[in-house]
C-alpha cells in the first residue's frame, strides 16, 4: 500500500481555525489526520504541501521513516508548525494502518489497558470574568457529570499582575471551588504568563483551594525558570504542550521537577513521538495528561493515547462546549458521560469527518485566539489584539 494523494481542509472554528488532511492510499483506504495550530493553521497547510516529496510513495506503515524524512531530512528546524504538519500525515498513517489491520490504533500502540478515560472539562467559562459568572458557569459543567475542570482566571494578564488583577483572580478561583465543593479536581491554567517571583506568589495564595495542577506558571522555553517553580511552588507544576522534541522532554524530565507532562502530539510530530515521551516520562515515575485543545481528530487521538499509556492521567475535553455544528462534523462524535469517555474497539482513530459539510464552514483569519487581550475567555468573540 502506498501514500498516492493529500488533501487538506481549513475549517473556520471561531475560536481557532482547524485544519484537517486526508491522506489516500492506491488500495483505497484513507486515512484522517490533524494539524491546527493557533494563529498559523494556514501556514501548517502550506507546509503539508511543501513537505510532500518526503511522503508520497511510502507506505502509510513507514512512521519512522515518514518522520526522518519530513523532519531529519528537511535539516529545517520549523518549531510547531513544522512538526504540525509532520503530525497531519504521520496520523493519519496510523488510521490507514488500524483500518488495514482492522485494529484501533492503541492496538499498535501497546494495546489497551483501560477501558474507559478519564476526561477534565475545558473552553465553558466564557462568560464575564467575575467569580459569580465563573461560579455559575462551574455548577453547570459538573453537573453535566465532569468530576474535573480546567480554567484560566488571570485575564490578559503578562509577567505581573498588579493587586486588584490579583486579587480577582484568586477570588475566581475560590468562588469556583466553592461552587462544586471538595471532589472535583480544579486545573489552574497560566498560559506562559507569569515571572517566576509572580508565579510563587499565586501558587502559594491558590494552594488553599487544592488545584490538582498549575499549568505553565512561566515560559515554557525558560527550562530552569519552569524548574525553579515547580521545585518551589506548593502546587504540582504541569507542563510541555508546547515542546517540539524527545529532546526538549529528556532536559525537562533530567530535573525531576515536573511530574505532569502535556505533550501536545501536534506540536511533536505525532502519535510515535507522544508514545515515547509517555514512556519518558514513565522512567521518571511521571504521569501524562496529553494536550488536546483542537479539533475532533485530536480529541480521537487523545482518546487513543489514554487508551493505552500506562502512566495516562487525564485527558482533555472541548467537545461540549465547542459550537453546535463541531458535534456534526465528525462521523461519530464523543461526548463524556459522568466524566469519562469509553474507549472504543472502532479501527484506526475510530473517526472519520464528513468532508463535504466541511466546506460549510471556511478559515477567517480573525479566527484567533489572542491569550493576552482582555475578554479573551469568550473566544466566540475574536477579541481585539491589545499592546501588551
């Protein structure tokens, strides 16, 4: 069997443009992959393209070798968007080879060890940002049966907060915990935003509320800044989503600093790579919480990953709180119940996309989400790009 053909599909998300391919083979199976990237979905489809000569003719079995060639090969170090659209075909392989073999992926992967997984909610709170709203919007999320929430209470805020930011968004955080009591796990997002004096300070005023995690306090590509919080700050330090390598992973996971990872398998290339920085992080008594904050194929390959990862923790979930017509995309959309989803025994990602709908829905370029300008929470509503 053999790679003959790649056909790409921007779809205009409102929050964030997606980017779907399809890879077809000269038996006639396809196979579906993924490569959003926030603010760059365009640009990945471009690469995809320009990428080609490396992975037409190979057989979709050939993930290793598709991956030197699109990446050793290139000698270009692309960062996300390279490895996004590395990622695009190197998944959809994997789907070309379970429905082959007629086996989901996990099969291929180590195989199942669990049979339902464990899900956190994210994307609900779009509404103001009070603790009233947020508080309100909580109650609703868990009881739509999520034992597990993730959410961002800063604002825009960028290296400092000044004491009315501050104090806002602790208040958020205890009006949140307040309003679905002591059992359900509170995720703390901080999408890269703080120093690592700020970061301290906030973990020891959140630590009372009991998160299960503070996710990226400080820049993810100032390794010893991320150390030195997660070595320090009384809550668990998670992170990785935005690491491109095996490499970066091993220097994070040399410090035994941070024992929750987020690799995100767009940004690294893949279902192989995410695989082995699972096993990683194993070796290092890590646990893995993959990032999935895209579209239903990613949600479909997390759903693989936590199949059969062995230190899996958590997987993340914007299925149900996405629009209405992201449900009528997919052929067999997931949504958790009680707060876990079940694993399936469908070939390959166990997902296909109705491809002729998808034009229903074409890229806007304001389709952006612009973390750092007040009101950015909503998503719905592009918000407008601030100067700091």
């Amino acid at each position: 069997m053999k790679i003959t053909g790649v056909t790409t599909y921007l779809v205009g998300n409102p929050w964030k443009n997606w980017l779907f391919v399809r890879v077809d083979t000269d038996e006639g199976i396809h196979g579906v992959g993924e490569g959003t990237v926030n603010g760059f979905s365009a640009t990945v489809e471009t690469a995809i393209r320009e990428l080609a000569d490396a992975y037409l003719g190979l057989e979709p079995s050939q993930v290793e070798l598709l991956y030197q060639r699109m990446v050793r090969d290139v000698y270009t170090d692309g960062g996300q968007i390279h490895m996004a659209a590395v990622a695009a075909i190197e998944v959809a392989c994997w789907d070309i080879v379970g429905k082959a073999a007629g086996k989901p992926v996990y099969d291929l992967l180590g195989g199942r060890v669990r049979s339902e997984i464990p899900v956190y909610a994210n994307g609900w709170y779009r509404t103001d940002r009070s603790p009233e709203s947020f508080a309100d919007r909580a109650r609703d999320v868990v009881g739509r049966g999520y034992r597990a929430l993730k959410f961002d209470p800063f604002g825009a805020a960028w290296r400092v907060m000044d004491r009315r930011e501050e104090d806002l968004s602790v208040a958020i955080v205890a009006a949140v915990r307040d309003a679905v009591g002591p059992d359900v796990d509170l995720m703390i997002e901080a999408h890269n935003r703080f120093s690592v004096s700020t970061a301290l300070r906030v973990a020891d005023r959140l630590v009372e509320h009991r998160p299960a995690w503070l996710e990226e306090p400080v820049h993810h590509q100032h390794l010893g800044a991320m150390v030195e919080v997660a070595r320090r700050s009384p809550i668990p330090v998670a992170t990785g989503e935005s690491l491109t390598s095996l490499g970066q992973f091993a220097d994070l996971l040399a410090h035994d600093a941070v024992h929750i990872l987020q690799p995100e398998p767009l940004n690294l290339g893949g279902l192989w790579r995410t695989r082995q920085v699972a096993a990683m992080a194993d070796a290092h008594y890590a646990v893995v919480a993959p990032h999935n904050a895209q579209g239903p194929v990613c949600g479909a390959m997390s759903r693989q990953l936590g199949a059969c990862i062995p230190n899996f923790y958590v997987q993340e979930s914007f299925d149900e709180f996405n629009e209405d017509w992201t449900r009528e995309i997919a052929d067999r959309p997931v949504i958790p119940v009680d707060g876990v989803v079940q694993v399936s025994d469908d070939p390959g990602l166990g997902i296909d996309l109705d491809w002729e709908r998808l034009a229903a829905h074409p890229y806007e370029r304001e389709h952006v989400l612009h973390l750092f300008s007040p009101g950015w929470e909503r998503r719905h509503e592009p918000a407008p790009v601030g100067d700091g």
